[in-house]
C-alpha cells in the first residue's frame, strides 16, 4: 500500500523552506489516498484479468479530487489503450477518460495510467513493487519538495508531468499523471540517435534536476536525503534481488554473439568476456554513493521524455517521464546512460565536451541563483563520465538491440512465463534483426570502437 512519506522536519517545528503550499498539497493528497483507501474496503474483491482492470472508480475518483476540487463530481470513465508494442517494458500504459461534473458545467479530462504489467513472472514481481514505489513517491513526495528550492531562488519548476494518484497494493500498482498529448508533447523515434538539438534540452532538464537535489539537501545537512526520501535507495539495476542485473549480465552473452556474427575483433569479443567476471564489482562501483551524489533519473534515455516542437519542427520543450530506477548517485550515471542508449557515435563522440559544458552551466546557473558553491569543475566532471565509460558500453550492449528493433519485432513479454523466455526471445529476434535493420549493425560495433579508441579494451 502506498503511504506518502513524511515531510522532513518534525511537525511541531518544520524548516523555513517547507512552505504552507507544499504542506497543504501533502494534506490533500493524504485526505485524498485516505478517502481512496476507505472507499476501496468497503468494495468486494475482484478478479484481476488485465492491467486496465486494475483501474477503479474510486481511482479516478481519488486523481479527479486532486486534479479538480473535492467537489467534483465523476459523472462516467472509461479505459482507453494508445500505446504500441515497444514503446514500454517494466509496466502498461493506458489512459482514462473521464467526465465529470463542476459547478453545475460538464467537463472532460483524460489521465495517464502506468499500470502493474500484470505478468506474475517470479523474477519481476518484487522489482515491479519496488519500480512503482520508486516512482510514485518521487512524484507525490519528492517532486514537490525539489520545485519549492527551486522557486524559492527564482527557478522554474522541474519539467515533470503532474501526478494525481498513486496506488501501491502489491501487484495492483496504479499511477494516475498528467496528460501532456493535448499541449503538443510527443515521443521521440527511439529508433533514431538523437540530434544535438533534442538533446541539449534534455542535459539542461538533466542540470536542473541534479541541482535541485543539491540545494534540497542543503536544506538539512545533517539529515541525508536516503533517509528523508529512502525510496531512492534500492538500485534496481544493481540489486541482486531486482532482476535487471542478471538481465544486464545475461545481454553481455548476447553482445559476444553478436559480435562474431558482425566479424567484431577478438579484443572486443575477449573484453566483453572479461565484463562478465566482473559485472557485479562494477556495477556496484559506478551505481553507488558518490562524492558528488544527486537524485538521479536512473533511465533516461530517448524512450522516456516527450518533446513540444514549434512550427517549424524545432524541438522547443522536454518533458522527462518513467522515474521508476531513480537513485542517489554521481550525476555522470545519468549522463553516461543518455549518451550510450540514445546517440549514435558520430553525434556523441566530437559534441561530447560541449554536451558537457551544457550541462555544467545549467547546473551551475542553479547553484549560482541559490548563492552555493558548484560541487565540481568541468574537468572533475569530465573525468567522472570517463570513468564510467565501462558503463556506458555495457548499458549500450543490453539497450541497443532494443532500441532499433521495429514495434512488432520487440519481445512479447506478456506471454512469457519466466525471464528465461524473454530473454530468448529477445536473442532471436535481435538475430533476425540482423538482416531487416542495416542501423544496428554500425551502431553497435561503434560502441566498440569508441572504447579501443578511449583504451578500455586493451
């Protein structure tokens, strides 16, 4: 069950920064999750079929109530799916359409639904709990609380679509968020490398977001943001008890076949064997506490932000999306994983110094707003995302196979009774792949390119 954590501070003497606006949101939404809860006892228990079915009215009711007044009342709702196969993996995206009375006038709002995938696959049940936690409290609890430091200096708030509900009931996990379709955001062909243009705006938000934490936590020096805000702590790419790490290890198996079926070099094939012996040393290396340590995304790539264009095609505006592997950790996590899922080496390689200056100087611009001093130079950083280079080919070998796979030909992880199946189905069709997408061949080898060039493979 989901229970919005407490604010920091006790209740009898709150800090200065934790404004009447963010107590009274975090009153509402706990009058409201409580109105949910009685309101869901008193109903009898359902079979669950589907991940829509997990959706009730006193779900949309508690969102509208959120969203709206409290007395707005909820005249009709209903499901309605507009994602394709590909476009999600770790849970259903749906939408609800509902209608609704207030002051007398009826009206229409549509939520965005992140649903628990329903697949009762052993290996994921505890990391599905774990990744709607993750992002639901990050949502509710932490989003507003990072927005209050930044107005506070004069910043705009953080670019995140607004949550109304969170439901955390094991394997029944309901998100309820903002539709952002009707203000022009759209997905990005994750298909595509990204261009300097798409993503300069994301390493800015990237910036702002890291900074935010920053000054948040200065706010209760003495009180560490993994303890106010523990949700942050479970790795689920590094957790032995997630699933993702032996997905991450068993892909490496998949990048040695891949690179003897492209004629890729001994060296490489002999590297990516060595990654194996050491996998779980490295990933608990670059994934933990850092010097540095900021609230991270933890998976943004090209897959979870949405982009506003104007007319003439320019993107103009980002939203970031999916925080269910957010962590406290380096801030070249973030960085390492959006350059290496997300841009093709030709973009990457001669722009990263001034993708980096980028993101330096939007972090820095917050510092600077809130009178603090920066927590690295630009060279600190450019040594911290090189030495995590390592990291940044293992998250392109397990990423890229999917990402530059046609919708159809992504695995049906619906179907699939264990992780096992998945992860064969996702070494044949990446195999078959081979032959339909002539991108993912050049792509992936330049992966390997890249790291003789930068001499991890010896």
């Amino acid at each position: 069950m989901f229970v919005p954590s407490k604010p920091v501070g006790s209740p009898m003497s709150q800090p200065k920064w934790f404004t009447r606006e963010i107590a009274a949101t975090i009153r509402k939404r706990k009058a409201a999750y409580r109105q949910f809860r009685r309101t869901a006892e008193e109903q009898p228990a359902t079979k669950v079929v589907t991940p829509q079915s997990l959706v009730t009215e006193e779900e949309v009711k508690a969102a509208l109530r959120l969203d709206k007044r409290s007395d707005a009342l909820l005249k009709s709702w209903s499901m309605v799916d507009f994602t394709k196969k590909g476009d999600n993996y770790g849970c259903v995206v749906s939408s609800v359409q509902v209608q609704y009375s207030l002051n007398q006038e009826n009206m229409e709002v549509v939520y965005i639904a992140k649903l628990n995938p329903c697949r009762h696959i052993k290996e994921y049940e505890e990391m599905t709990s774990v990744m709607f936690r993750k992002e639901s409290e990050f949502y509710l609890n932490l989003v507003p609380e990072l927005n209050s430091v930044l107005t506070e200096v004069g910043q705009k708030a953080l670019r995140f679509p607004k949550c109304f509900h969170g439901c955390m009931d094991k394997n029944k996990e309901v998100i309820l968020l903002e539709d952002l379709r009707p203000q022009g955001y759209q997905m990005f062909d994750r298909r595509r490398g990204l261009d300097v243009a798409h993503i300069t705006l994301i390493l800015k938000e990237l910036g702002r977001l890291h900074a935010s934490s920053r000054l948040l936590q200065a706010k209760t020096p003495d009180l560490d943001l993994a303890v106010t805000h523990d949700f942050l702590v479970p790795d689920i790419f590094a957790d032995e008890s997630m699933g993702l790490r032996d997905v991450f290890h068993r892909q490496l198996d998949q990048s040695i076949d891949l690179l003897e079926r492209f004629g890729g070099s001994e060296r490489s094939i002999a590297w990516v064997k060595s990654l194996k012996l050491e996998f779980v040393q490295l990933l608990t290396k670059h994934l933990g506490r850092s010097k540095y340590n900021v609230v991270c995304h933890g998976d943004c790539w090209n897959n979870n932000v949405l982009f506003r264009y104007n007319d003439d095609g320019e993107p103009v505006e980002v939203m970031l999306l999916d925080l269910q592997i957010n962590r406290l950790s380096s801030p070249a996590t973030d960085l390492i994983y959006l350059m290496y899922t997300s841009l093709n080496g030709e973009v990457r390689i001669p722009n990263l110094n001034t993708f980096l200056d980028t993101y330096y100087d939007t972090f820095n611009t917050v510092m600077e707003a809130a009178g603090m001093d920066m927590i690295f130079t630009r060279s600190e950083l450019l040594k911290e995302f090189r030495s995590m280079n390592v990291l940044g080919a293992i998250y392109a070998m397990a990423v890229v196979p999917f990402v530059l796979c046609e919708p159809e030909d992504t695995p049906d992880m619906d179907k699939a009774e264990n992780i096992d199946e998945i992860l064969m189905e996702v070494k044949e069709k990446t195999l078959v792949a081979l032959n339909k997408y002539p991108l993912m061949k050049p792509r992936f080898l330049s992966i390997f390119d890249e790291m003789m060039d930068l001499g991890l493979i010896p």
